[in-house]
C-alpha cells in the first residue's frame, strides 16, 4: 500500500515537474517573442524617424521650390513689362517718324502746288 502511495506521489510530482518544464519553456518562448517583437518595433520607429525627416527635408525643399517660382514669376513679370516698355517706344519712334514723313510730304505737295 505504501509502495502505491509512494508510486502515486511519485507519479504526481513527475506530471508537475512536466508541467514546470512545459511553463518554463513557453516563458522562455514568451520572452523571445517579446524580444523580437521589442526589436520590430524598434526597427519600425527608427523607418518612421528616417521616414518623417526625408519628409521634413521635403517640405524645406518645396517651399525653397516655391519661393524659386516666385522670384522666376517676378522676373518674368519685370521682363514682360520691360519688352512692352520697349516696344511702346519703338512704336512711338515709328508713329513720330511716320508722322514727321507725312508733314515732310505734306510740305512738299503745298511747296508744289503753290
């Protein structure tokens, strides 16, 4: 009857020591994972630092873009004005000369005609 019992004791403390070694192992499971999802993590906030500064850098460059595309539309618009400023004399030369050609013409029809 002893021997049983003992049997039994035995048997008892056997399945617990499986079950320790079982729980130990799925902790040792756990904290691998753990682990690894820590260094995924990690992984994942130094791509969305680098991410977020190649936007920054980005953005700095956009509006160095669009301070360009101010300065070339101010440009553009000073050119315009000059080329009409020039072309607004050249024809106030070609009215004055044509003007002064048609008094000259004049002039002479009169000189003839008297």
């Amino acid at each position: 009857q002893r021997e049983k019992e003992r049997q039994a004791l035995l048997s008892g403390h056997e399945d617990k020591m499986g079950e320790i070694e079982r729980l130990t192992e799925m902790v040792k499971e756990l904290k691998q994972e753990t682990f690894t999802q820590k260094s995924q993590i990690d992984t994942l906030t130094n791509e969305k630092a680098a991410l977020q500064a190649e936007a920054d850098r980005h953005k700095v460059r956009i509006k160095e873009l669009l301070s360009e595309v101010t300065e070339l539309r101010t440009v553009a618009d000073w050119a315009r004005n000059q080329r009409v400023d020039v072309l607004k004399q050249s024809l106030q030369a070609v009215i004055k000369t044509s003007m002064e050609e048609q008094n000259e013409r004049e002039k002479k029809l009169k000189h003839e005609i008297e």
